[in-house]
C-alpha cells in the first residue's frame, strides 16, 4: 500500500479536526516564510515510506538560523533513503507526556464483516515493549462512527490515564480521519500532552490503497509538482511487472537503501497488511541490531500467484539472512492459500530463506498444520506462530534462525510440454499427468479446488466455463501431499529473479 508522508498526513488530519504542530513545508527552490517559528524547530525530511527517520538521521533539531539553513540543505539533497519529497519545518514542543494510537484495517473474514481497529497507549514512541503492557485494542465499525463516551469506557482500563475526555475527542477524530479517508493504516506517534493537557499530533503516518481515493480529493494523496520515482531497483522493477499483469491486492515491495550496520541481522519482510507493517515497525524502530531489508505488503485479497512471486521476488535479495512474515492477525487474505504460496516459494527458489511465519486470518490453523507437514523437507528452518503472538516474541527468534550464509539450491525442473490449462488472471500455467493418475476416482487435487473451476469427469481433467481460477494453489498443494503429484503449476518469474 501507498505510503503517505507526514506533511501529507498532517492535512488530513487537520480536516477533521485533528490538532498538529504549527510548521510549514519546504520544497527545493521555495522560498522560506519571512518568519521562521521561535527556536528550536524540528526539520523532518519528508520520504515516502521511510520510517524510523530520527535514528537515520531525517529529523534533526536545529537551535540557530546557521544551524537551519545547512541542515535544510542536506536534508533535500538525495541521500541513501532517496530524495525527499521536501521537509517540514515543525516548532519544538515542551511536552508533559507522549502517547501513541493508531488505526488500521480490519478486511473481516467469512463469518466477520470489514472493520477497523484503534490502538492506544500511554507509552509513545519507538518499541513495542514499553507500550505492551498499556496497550488497549478497540474495535469500530467503518458504517455507524464510534462516539467518544464510549471510548471513554474503553480506555477505563488504563488507571493512569489523567485526561480521558480529551484522549476519546482526539481518538474519535482520528478514526473520523481514517474512515473519511478510507486509509488502510494512520498512526500518531507521538501524541504530545501539552502542560494544560490539550493534546497534539507530533508526528503521523498514513498508508492507502491508490484505487479507493477519490477523484476531487486527489490533490490531497498526489499533489501536483511531484517529481515521479524513477529510482527503482531491478527488483522493484520486476514487482511493477508483477502488479502490472496481476493487479488484484496489494502488491507493495521497496529495498532498504541504506548500508547494513555492522553485525545487525538483515530481515527480508513480508508484511500481510498494514497492520503486520505497523506491527513490525513498533518492535523493531528503535533496534541497531536488525536490518530490514525491505519494506513490502502482500494484501487485499491478492492471489497465492501474487503473494508466490513477490515472495521469490523477497528471497533473491542478495545478503538477506532470514524472512519474517506476519500479517496483522486480522487479514482478509485467507491464510492457508498464503502458506500454500510460501511453501512453494521455498521449494522453487534458489535461494530460499529460513523462516519466522506468523499467520493470522481466516484459516490460520490449516496455514500452520501445512508447516508441520512439510517443513522437515524444506532445506531451510521454519518456524510457525498463532496470530497471539506479538512480533516481538518472533523478533527474539531471529538470532536462532538466521544464516550467515543462505543455501543456495537446485530448485525443482520446470515442467515440460504444453500446459493443460493456462490461467490468464492470475496468470499461471497448470499441467496435469494422467499417467500418475489413472484412477476412474476424482483425484484429491480437483476435490481441493474451492471454486468448481476443475471438474473430474470420467478419468478426465476439465474446467467448468462458469467458474473461476483465483489462483490459491490449492490443487498443487493437494497434489503433492494427498495424491501422487498429477498436477503442477507453473508461474514464470523474470530472470532478474532466478
């Protein structure tokens, strides 16, 4: 999913009456107001998607005009996080305390409609672990607004909390926000408590699918003057190619610019959702230990197809030691297609992973039973967690799991000949082999389709023209496991990959 800067998030948020700290925004060539706010002032380099900026140094504080005019001038040159769209000027605060919220998306499930989630805490800032403990999860509907009283109810559990009146006016503006928006993800982080108690967005983020912004309020998500990314790496290019023959779901993938520190473990991501994003941001924004090595997000209902090439896409990151996947516990996306996809992915590629998998959704626990069965012949390590598990726990795992030095592997041969059946979207090819199966009984990988769109009819594969393939992988993995590998599907990959 898009993400959208703080400069940009910040007007959203004032639009429904969510209060930020007085600041302007500076482009290359602008010219600066003719009064700067009262020093100190914080400069913000404003990077799409970058985050944890202060420790990268994209946030410095400035007490002189000397001391903003040099810093201002760095921050808008290019660096190792890419060129800043600008930066943004914002006048420092005396705070009492800082708090956290946040808000994301909740696609729902079979027996569940879409939803939203609202986190709150006490404890702002980086790092999940000082906040666990405060941390309160309050569900809201998208359809009929959360009223604040009741979520002063909700936030009765947290017995230090000095002014919750004034946290459910600003809680209550902030979910008006994201649900007006129709944003995938909007966090502030920190909410700034004033001396008087009034409260205000320090610094925001917002994440959002490009097809559900409206066209009158365009100007607000892609602002005119802009200059386009044109700074994509092959890998980022290959997933362009991805999202471009298979649109369907997020497909949202960048590399990480910056040069590993010494000795910090280097994750590749794969974060279903803006929550597993969001999530995974909170554990790891203040850690020097561990490298991301991308940013990516595999969500909104997106094909096992997709979510099998993005994932190669992930594992051909030269230097990555480990794969962290999670999702928000909460994903639309049904999760044992996903696990299909990440098994496949692991057999196919030749240079697989070892593996933290969190999988959390509908059908998380025919996700995991999936990796009891087939992990013992994968040639990396894979470990499983239910949706409970906080990253955190999975972050501590990471040291055990991860390699020095990945395998490099022999994947299995492309399949020969013509392809019984071609799927156009999601694109793949699907092989079937009556000879290893010459049974007049319907094999396990056609009982396995969910949709009808293969059909058994006397010793015969055919499709029914009225279905659809949705590209779950569900006969393949049926093949393999449950009958005697009739069926085989082949997703090609550019060579960038392989």
């Amino acid at each position: 999913m898009p993400a959208l800067p703080e400069y940009l998030t910040r007007t959203l948020l004032e639009n429904y009456g969510v209060p930020v700290v007085e600041g302007f925004f500076v482009r290359i060539d602008d010219n600066l107001p003719d009064e700067l706010p009262e020093f100190p002032i914080f400069l913000k380099a404003q990077i799409p998607g970058a985050t944890s900026r202060k420790k990268h140094g994209l946030v410095r504080k400035v007490e002189t005009r000397f001391e903003f005019d040099s810093n201002l001038d760095d921050l808008l040159s290019p660096g190792d996080r890419g060129q800043a769209d600008g930066v943004l000027a914002a006048k420092g605060l005396d705070l009492k305390a800082e708090y956290y919220a946040g808000c994301m998306l909740d696609f729902g499930s079979e027996k569940q409609l879409p939803g939203g989630i609202l986190l709150f805490s006490t404890e702002g800032g980086s790092g999940v672990e000082g906040r666990s403990g405060t941390l309160v999860t309050i569900p809201f509907s998208l359809l009929s607004p959360i009223k604040a009283e009741d979520i002063v109810k909700e936030l009765a559990v947290i017995d230090t909390l000095e002014n919750p009146d004034e946290v459910a006016v600003f809680l209550k503006n902030l979910i008006s926000t994201f649900i007006g928006y129709r944003l995938t993800v909007l966090e502030v982080n920190p909410i700034g408590v004033l001396s008087d108690g009034s409260l205000i967005s320090v610094d925001c983020r917002a994440e959002f699918e490009k097809s559900a912004v409206k066209k009158a309020e365009k100007y607000l998500f892609f602002p005119p003057g802009l200059k386009s990314s044109s700074d994509l790496t092959p890998l980022e290019r290959v997933v362009e190619l991805i999202n471009n023959a298979d649109p369907a779901g997020t497909g949202f993938f960048r590399q990480n610019r910056e040069t590993p520190p010494d000795g910090a473990l280097r994750v590749a991501t794969n974060l279903c959702g803006g929550g597993g994003k969001m999530l995974w941001e909170m554990t790891t924004g203040s850690r020097t230990d561990i490298y991301t090595m991308n940013e990516s997000d595999t969500s909104g209902g997106l094909s096992a197809f997709k979510s099998y090439r993005i994932l190669r896409t992930i594992f051909a990151q030269k230097g990555a030691q480990v794969l962290l996947l999670t999702g928000s516990g909460m994903a639309f996306q049904n999760q044992h297609h996903l696990a299909a996809a990440v098994w496949k992915a692991l057999r196919e590629s030749p240079t697989p992973l070892p593996a933290l998998l969190r999988f959390g959704g509908t059908d998380e626990d025919n996700a995991r039973e999936l990796f009891e069965r087939v992990s013992a012949d994968l040639p990396v390590q894979v470990k499983t967690y239910p949706a409970e598990i906080f990253p955190n726990a999975m972050v501590d795992d990471i040291e055990a799991i991860a390699m020095d030095t990945p395998p490099h592997v022999q994947p299995p041969p492309a399949p020969e000949g013509e392809p019984s059946i071609r799927v156009e979207i999601p694109p793949g090819n699907i092989y079937f082999y009556p000879e290893k199966w010459n049974s007049e009984e319907e094999p396990p990988s056609i009982s396995a389709c969910p949709t009808g769109y293969l059909l058994w009819n006397k010793g015969k594969l055919e499709i029914n023209p009225e279905a659809k393939c949705i590209g779950c992988l569900m006969c393949e993995t049926a093949s393999l496991l449950e009958g005697n590998g009739e069926i085989r599907i082949d997703l090609e990959m550019p060579a960038e990959v392989d």
